[in-house]
C-alpha cells in the first residue's frame, strides 16, 4: 500500500488528496520511510538539480510589537536585549556576503515600525548599487504600499510563512493577525511580482497530521517560489515555554513530501531542524531540501536574535560557516549554487 503511495508521490505528488498525505505523514515503517527520502531525493534532482543554494541571513532588528506565542523575541519578552542594526552595519555585512561568494541576501527582522516604509526602501537601493546581490525581504505583514515601494526600489523577493493552515490555530498563537490577513499579503506579493516564500511550522500544540496536510495543499495551491518547513522549539520565556518541541521525524516527512507536491520549489533546511538534529542539513538536502540559510548577523546581535535557544552555529563566523557548509555540501556529492538562484517555477520549469 504504501509502496504504492510512494510511486505516486513521485510521479505525481501535486495529485495526491488529503487522505493520502495524511497516510504519508502516518509512515513509520523505517522501510518505507527510506523510500519516501529516496523519491524526494529523486524528484529534487530531477526538478531542481543538484545544486545547493546559500542565503546570506541577515537579522537586522529584533524589535517586535507582535505577540506569536511560540517566538522568542515577541514585544513582551523582556528578558532579551533589543537591537536595531545601523544601515552602515548592514552594508558591511553585505559586503561579507559578496565576499563569501553568496548571491542572495535576507533581511529579516521582527515586525518593527522604526523601520518605515522610506526606510527600508532607501536601504534596498543602497544594497542594489553597492552590490550584485538578490535581496529577500523577510518583515513581516506589512501594507501594500510598502510592499509596492520596496518591489520598485529592487527587492526580489519576500519570505512570509504562514505557519499553519488551520485558521483557530493561527488565531490562537498569533494575537495580532489573522490567516486571512495573511494570505491577503501572500496574494498581494504575488501581484507585485516578487518570489515568494512561505512555509509551515511543525509541532504546535494542538496541531494535527491533517493540518500538516492541508499546510501542503495550501503550499501547493499558492504556487510558491520557496517553502520552508521548521520544528517548533519552545522557547522558556514565551507563553508556550513547557510545550514539547516538535518531532525531527515529521519535519523531515514534510520537507520530502513538500518536495513532492511542490515539485520544483526551493526548500530551505531551516536552522531550527539543524538545532535539533547535529545531521539534519544532510539528512534534508538528501530528503528534498536544495537551500541554507547561514546566519551573517554579526556578533553580539546574532545571539540576541533568539527566537529559540541554543541556535546551531550561532558563534561562528559567516566565513567559517561558507567553508563549513561549502564541506557538507561536497562531501554528499552535491555543489553550491553559483548566482542568485532565482525561482525556477519562474525560469519555465512546470509543476507537473
Ligand atoms: S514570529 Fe515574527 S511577528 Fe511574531 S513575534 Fe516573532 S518576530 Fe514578531
């Protein structure tokens, strides 16, 4: 039965139905698990090639008037120290991105409003002069017209995970939005013409194995450019501090069925699984992943953007980390992207 399943997940996964995602997600058999990564692994070549590609991750202010219940650096959280990089810091890590030999950067920040519209706007069309680099913007939900003013002053693309499908749950961990203001900004970055990424998380409390099949679906049916999928950790000083993390198992069954339902997105190992699993950036390359995201905030900021504990790699240089990740990569026979590595559902590959 669930050989079966399998082959069709890897001749047709953007077809298979909730009951059979569900059945999927319920493998447990270790048998059939292997063939699961070896179809993802399958279609990933097939569909994205071998390269990996490297994000520089750039986390330039942990300011956050929001209240996700499950992140550490949410408004009520006093006990981190709050930062908002200068923008002359930002060029220079920049710089340290280019010089590392990686096309894409990632500002990302908590939902901050010192970081207006005008702001930011200004600080994409520095980066775009100064250097070659793909710019991903990772800020939150925010209006229209920034969106629109940062599109026109050259971001490329925008990462905003939804989180998870089920509209109670959401309203339950995220106080001030809603799903459907969500998938609003979705829509609207689509229209604008950015590359866009989003993404589920894996173990809420509360969170079924039908949820996570419908966040596929839902995956699917935005016909995204990236998709990320990372554990939930629990962070002590957040309202879900005594939850149980989320399974690496799960995470890894939704990374390969990601791969194939989404056929030719591009699919980060995030940090939190490469937390919780010493082997998880290979394990996911090899189970449908094609992305990494190292972290280039400079110290002491890096270690103040604790939206967990105990982050993978949080002392280490963004140069060791090139070298680092550049080894891993090679030695799983695989190579680093050269370039930006834009979308490739955009560059004509379908996705049937
Ligand atoms: S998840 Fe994002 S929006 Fe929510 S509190 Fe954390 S940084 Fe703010």
């Amino acid at each position: 039965m669930s050989k079966a399943l399998i082959a069709k997940a890897e001749a047709q996964g953007n077809h298979l139905e909730l009951g059979e995602l569900i059945s999927l997600l319920n493998l447990t058999d270790q048998e059939a698990l292997d063939e699961l990564w070896q179809a993802a692994d399958r279609v990933r070549a097939k569909e994205v090639g071998e390269d990996v590609w490297l994000r520089g991750l750039l986390e330039f202010s942990n300011f956050c008037h929001c209240q996700c219940e499950y992140c550490g650096i949410r408004a009520d959280n006093r006990s981190i120290t709050r930062y908002r990089m200068t923008e002359d810091e930002i060029l220079a890590a920049a710089r340290e991105i280019s010089a590392a030999g990686i096309g894409t950067i990632v500002l990302q920040s908590g939902e901050d409003a010192w970081w207006t519209g005008d702001r930011v706007a200004r600080l994409i069309s520095r980066l775009k002069i100064e250097h070659d680099l793909a710019i991903t913007l990772s800020l939150g939900d925010r209006t229209k017209d920034e969106l629109l003013l940062w599109r026109s002053a050259g971001a490329d693309r925008y990462l905003l995970r939804f989180e998870t499908s089920n509209s109670a749950l959401y309203a339950k961990f995220h106080p001030d939005s809603t799903l459907a203001t969500r998938l609003n900004t979705l829509a609207e970055l689509k229209s604008l013409g950015y590359d866009v990424g989003s993404g589920c998380l894996v173990g809420l409390p509360g969170q079924t194995t039908r949820d996570l099949a419908l966040d596929l679906l839902l995956g699917r049916d935005l016909e995204l450019d990236m998709f990320g999928v990372g554990p939930f950790i629990p962070h002590p000083d957040t309202p879900l501090g005594g939850c149980p993390q989320g399974s690496t198992e799960m995470t890894y069954k939704m990374v390969a069925l990601a791969r194939l339902v989404m056929r030719n997105v591009h699919i980060p190992v995030t940090t939190a699984l490469a937390t919780l699993d010493a082997d998880g950036r290979e394990k996911g390359w090899q189970r449908g992943a094609n992305v990494v995201m190292p972290n280039a905030t400079p110290p002491p900021y890096r270690q103040q953007y604790e939206l967990y504990k105990n982050k993978r790699c949080i002392d280490d240089t963004l140069k060791h980390c090139r070298g680092c990740l550049g080894g891993r990569i090679a030695r799983i026979g695989r190579q680093v992207g050269q370039g930006q590595g834009g979308s490739l559902r955009k560059a004509g590959r379908t996705n049937e």
